[in-house]
C-alpha cells in the first residue's frame, strides 16, 4: 500500500498543476481578450508592495481616439485607506480600475503604487497584489469549495471556511447537502449575483492582497443580501487600500475620501458630509437616490397591507 502512495500522491498532485495550467490558459485568454496590445515592457521588474499607496497623476485615457474617457484624473489613496469613486453612468469609473488592473495603458499621466509606475512593474506581480471583486463574477464549473479556493491554491480546508464565514457565504454553502463539495454552473447549484459576489469576496479574502478593487453591481441586490455583502466587504477592505467603484451612494458614506466623476473629470471631491454639505452634484444624487429609496419602501408598505 505504501508503495502505492507515493505514485497516487505524484498523480494527484500532477492532476492538480494540470488543473490550474487550464485555469491559468483560461485567466490568460480573458485578459488577452480584453488587452491583447498589453506586454510586460523589457525589464519589467516585480511590484514591490511595501504600504499600498496608489496615486492616479494627470491620469488621461481614451479607448478610441476623439473620444476621452478620463482626462487629467488624479488622487491618491492613502495606505489602508477606502478611496470611493461615484458618478454618473458611462463618467468612466470602472476605466479607473481597469487602468488599475492594467488591462489597458493611459495615454497620458502616470499610475504608482508605493512610487512605482505600474508600467515599469511585470503584470504578474501587479495582479497578484491587487485583488478584484468585479460587477459580475464568472464562477469555475466546479465546486464551492474549488471556487473559492481559486484565490489560494494552498489554503486548508479550515481557511476556506473561514474565508466563506467571512464573506457570510458560509450558512448558504452548509444549507446544500454536498456543502463545499457542490458543483456550481450549468449542471450544478445555480447562485445568484449576490452569492456569486459574496463566493468571490470570500476567494479575495483567501488571496488576501494588500489592494482592493471593489465594483459594485449596478443591479439592485434585495436589502438583506446587500447588507450581507456591505458587511463582507467592510471585514475585507479592513487594512487594505481600497478603491470602490459605487452605483448606490448609501454603501460608500463611511469611505475616507469620495470622488465624483463626471465626463472623465473629478469634479467633486471629500468624505460624505462635506459633499452634502457642497450641495453640488453629489448631494443632488444623494438626495434622489433617497427619494427613490424613500418610494419604494413606500410601495412595498403598499403591497403588504394589501
Ligand atoms: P457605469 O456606471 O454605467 O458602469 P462607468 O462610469 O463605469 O459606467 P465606464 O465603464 O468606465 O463607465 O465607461 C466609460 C465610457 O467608455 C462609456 O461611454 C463606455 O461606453 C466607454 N467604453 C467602455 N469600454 C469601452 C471599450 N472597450 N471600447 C470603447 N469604449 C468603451
């Protein structure tokens, strides 16, 4: 039996390298889908994430040429800081993380992290220290437990459920009777875009990079599971530097600083009360978000008591 072991160990662990090589080719064609144009430059050197500053100076950008997306952005997020950035649709906030992630190059400015140009640094490192938690989650057809995994292959069973407890995904995964061991997808548990988003959360806490990048759905979550996700990404934005790219204004009043996008310009700037306190484009979206808010409920009380 012994004997055995060690070849059934051998092919265990090949099978596993196997694995993660296709996940790996399947990583690669959805970036090479997105930037085929972007290569390491020659000399390309590792990121070296010592506090997590990220600073966006004279930052311009433009998919196709006459027409701008951003156009001199700049700021800085402080190490462990939460940097909010929201704006009316097309502004181009999800353009800033995708800079970020370095699926596209800016024309103009520069983008650092910790005084590094993430130009200079090799894409591998960079995306290693950044850990996305995009709108709309694409999930492996495989299990739970696989799925979360994903962020760190050498993670133990234990820091997966700690992971998912975390993410408050935990008692969803415990209610099916194969728990972690379900397959998700077309022949599997089919989850809904809040648990999708809470299984990466959990993925990203088990990756546990020192930068956040969090794009909130657009799509209305009903108000326990947006609290659940609110709640999850408080615990893990916790001592990292985040930036989150914000649809509902009510998840980002705590955030150290707000940036208000408009036509690819900052044209407000500063935490919750002193943008209320402005009355300029910030306040006037609080304040229909809350009006429409304030009618809905008002329509549900409807619907109860009839
Ligand atoms: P939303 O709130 O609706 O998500 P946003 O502020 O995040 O919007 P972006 O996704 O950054 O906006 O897009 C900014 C602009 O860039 C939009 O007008 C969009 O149509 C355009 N755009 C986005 N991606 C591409 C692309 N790959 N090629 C060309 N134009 C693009």
């Amino acid at each position: 039996m012994g004997q055995l072991a060690q070849p059934l160990n051998f092919m265990g662990t090949f099978y596993r390298e196997v694995r993660q090589a296709i996940i790996d080719i399947e990583t690669m064609f959805s970036i090479l889908a997105q930037s085929p144009e972007i290569l390491d430059t020659p000399g390309a050197i590792p990121l070296v994430v010592r506090e997590g500053r990220i600073v966006f100076d004279n930052v311009s950008f433009h998919y196709e040429p006459n027409r701008p997306i951003l156009k001199g952005v700049s700021f800085e997020a402080e190490p462990g800081q939460t940097v909010a950035i929201v704006g009316p649709s097309g502004a181009g906030k999800s353009t800033i993380s995708r800079l970020m992630y370095r699926f596209y190059e800016p024309q103009g400015g520069r983008i650092t992290i910790d005084g590094q140009n993430i130009l200079d640094v090799t894409q591998e490192s960079l995306r290693a220290a950044i850990g996305m938690v995009p709108q709309d989650t694409v999930l492996f057809n495989d299990s739970i437990g696989y799925n979360i995994r994903y962020g760190r292959w050498d993670a133990s069973d234990e820091e997966v459920r700690e992971a998912a407890r975390l993410a408050q995904i935990d008692r969803f995964i415990e209610s099916v009777p194969e728990a972690y061991e379900a397959q998700v997808g077309e022949r599997g548990l089919k989850l809904s875009g809040g648990e999708k988003q809470r299984v990466a959360i959990a993925r990203t806490i088990l990756k546990g990079p020192p930068i956040l990048i969090l794009d909130e759905a657009t799509s209305a979550l009903d108000s326990f599971t947006e609290h659940d996700i609110q709640e999850a990404l408080r615990r893990v934005a916790k001592g990292r530097t985040t930036l989150v790219i914000a649809h509902r204004l009510s998840t980002i009043v705590d955030a150290d600083e707000i940036l208000f996008l408009d036509h690819g310009r900052i044209v407000e700037r500063g935490t919750h009360k002193e943008l209320l306190a402005l009355g300029g484009h910030y306040a006037g979206m609080w304040n229909r978000q809350r009006e429409a808010a304030e009618a809905r409920a008002k329509l549900l009380e409807a619907e109860r008591e009839e």
